[in-house]
C-alpha cells in the first residue's frame, strides 16, 4: 500500500501522524509513506529524522478577521492543490490521511480531485478551520472525541481515537521512574505544560516548593527548555525539596509516563490520548490561548466523566494546585476511581483502529 500523509504546525498533529506510520509499518512491511508537510513547519524538521520521505508545498493559514493576507491565502491555496496534485501524480498514492494543520488543506482537497481515498482525523473536541472545509470532500472522519461528530456529517465519522495512545502501551514503569531520578516506593506526579512549558503552571509550583517539601509524595516537574534556567534559578534561592526532582525537558516520555501515578498538564489531545490510556487520572489547565478555546473542551470530556479534575488558568495558584494534588493522590479511593475511568476512556489499540478505516477505504475503492 502507498500513502500519504499530510499534517504540520504542531507536534499535535505531527505526532500522532508518525505514530500511525510505525503502527502501519508494523503490520505492513510493503507499505511505503510519502509525508507532505511546509518548508518551514516543525514537520520538516522532524519527519525526515525518522527517515521517512518529506516533500514540502507553500501554504499559510487563513485569519479570522477580514484581511488582505486571505486573498493571498486563497491564490497559495490553488497552486498548493496544483503543487499537491503534481506529488500525487508522482507518488501514485492508495490513500491520502491528514492529521490536521492548514497544509492538509490543498493536499486532501488535491487528493479528491485525482478521486485518491481521502481520510481526516481530529485530534480534539472541536475541530479548526481546515478540517470543517475537508469533511465535505473527505470519504471518512476519524475522530479522537465522541463530541467531534457534531461538526461532521454523520455518516463519514468514525472513532478511531488517537495513535499516539497505542505508543505508550507496555512500557516499563519502573524503568521510566529510575531514568528521572524518582524513587520506585512513593507515588509520583508528573507536571508539564507541553514542550515549550508554561509560565502560569511553571510560577504556581515554584512559589508551591514550600508545602510540596512537606508531603509524603514526589514530583517530577518538567519546566519546558525556555523556562528551566529561571526556575533553576528560583530553586536555588528557596532550596530545592528532595522530593521534587526538575527537569527541561524528557525525550522519553512514554516510558516515564507508565510509571506515573497523577499527571497535572494543559490539555492538548496528544497528552490526553497518552494518559487515558495508561489510566493515569490528572489535574488539567487547559491552555486559554488556542483557538476555540479546544482545550477547555477536550478537559471537560474527563472531568465530566470523572477522569480528571478541571483548573483553568485563572483559578491556578500554589494553593489550588497543592489542594487538587492533595484532593487526589492522598485519597485513595478517589484516585482508584479515576484511574479506572481514565483508563475506560482510553483507546490503546487507535493505531490498528485508524488504519483498518484506511485498509477498507482502499478496498472499496478497487472494487
């Protein structure tokens, strides 16, 4: 089978793209990729690492006020679907997938028009602009939250979940742990707030160190590269608690996540397709600055259920975040119930679930 798959900006959508390609790779050694993405975005950096074949197109994203640079967008746009058209042409693809990002736009769409199998998957609760303008020509949806089918014609959706979650299945804990400097006998919680980090979580637990000091659990506190000399800095000043270890930033992720007992993070779909999965309860601050304010939503899917706690960003401070930690992980009973329905939540097998959509597109169409 040939395929392409387009997606870029965010890692949101890079990763769970590259998580599909090594579950497909898995199960079809015949199978081969081409990945189109743009000149500049973090995929043109990350997928050709992974030895996979990149091509890139130009294309910018449309803005939501009225503006000169949508005209332009639009002119990007039909010579995208034309550069796009000219790759396919080229690679002679079964199936086009896109995982999200504005450069999904041309090549799907380029894709429809060479009559290629077309697949899309959201990642979140509430899709962005690009997949609303795909799901009228696309043969299929997948979606990662049941929420998404509003926004779709129903008859196209199809819950597949995120790849992602399938990368952190069976990964040793105990092993995670000891690589992060954390004891194998206390419970641990794990804070982040993505790759780059975030200030308003990073400043809650710095002015925290003091209480976090006194309690019979530890913290793996990852900072994100750009905040991690501050709060280095703030450390040393206040004296950094034993049971807190700090890092920037952690290149294994899933394996320390497997050894996790609470995760306190934004909620970006990626991270919350990992730790439903595990059935690993947390503590979300959903990212107030992304557009549609799609974390708050995707958050709110668990915390309705009762797979994690809700803190936005305005109520975040070292007091409110103590007391949820507290609230969690030194009750026992409520945390074993979220764990059970973080885990009911998650879709450990969404990689084969996404590519059997695919493999039946691909038949239909040689019928």
């Amino acid at each position: 089978m040939k395929i392409v798959v387009s997606g870029g900006g965010t890692g949101g959508h890079i990763y769970p793209a590259l998580a599909l390609i090594r579950e497909i790779q898995k199960e079809n050694k015949d199978a081969e990729f081409l990945y189109i993405g743009t000149k500049n975005g973090l995929e043109s950096k990350i997928v050709p690492r992974e030895k996979i074949a990149f091509k890139s197109i130009h294309i910018t994203g449309f803005k939501r006020k009225l503006s000169f640079e949508n005209v332009k967008t639009v002119f990007r746009f039909l010579k995208g679907v034309k550069d796009s058209k000219r790759l396919l042409k080229e690679f002679k693809p079964d199936i086009v997938i896109g995982t999200g990002g504005y450069v999904c736009g041309p090549v799907v769409y380029a894709a429809h028009k060479l009559r290629i199998p077309t697949i899309i998957h959201e990642q979140n609760s509430v899709p962005g602009l690009t997949n609303k303008f795909l799901s009228r020509y696309v043969n299929k949806i997948a979606i990662c939250f049941e929420e998404a089918k509003n926004y779709f014609p129903s008859e196209k959706v199809v819950f597949t979940g995120n790849p992602r979650a399938s990368e952190v299945i069976g990964k040793d804990g105990i092993k995670g742990r000891l690589s992060a400097g954390l004891s194998t006998t206390k419970p641990a919680v794990l804070i982040f707030g993505g790759s780059r980090g975030a200030r308003p979580i990073n400043e809650a637990v710095v002015k925290a160190f003091a209480e976090l000091a006194e309690k019979p659990y530890q913290i793996l506190y990852i900072t994100g590269d750009v905040h991690y000399e501050d709060v280095k800095k703030e450390v040393e000043l206040i004296g950094s608690p034993t049971n807190v270890v700090i890092k920037p930033f952690i290149h294994n992720m899933p394996e320390v996540l497997a050894g996790i007992d609470l995760v306190v993070s934004r909620a970006g779909a990626t991270s919350l397709a990992e730790i439903t999965s595990l059935g690993i309860p947390s503590i979300l601050v959903p990212s107030p600055y992304v557009t549609n304010n799609h974390q708050e939503k995707n958050a709110r899917s668990l915390c309705d259920y009762g797979a994690a706690e809700l803190l936005l960003e305005k109520d975040l401070n070292n007091k409110s975040l103590v007391y949820h930690i507290d609230r969690i992980l030194l009750n026992k009973e409520n945390l074993h119930d979220m764990k059970i329905k973080a885990k009911k939540m998650g879709v450990p097998d969404s990689a084969s679930r996404l590519y059997s959509v695919m493999k039946q597109l691909v038949k239909s169409n040689h019928r």
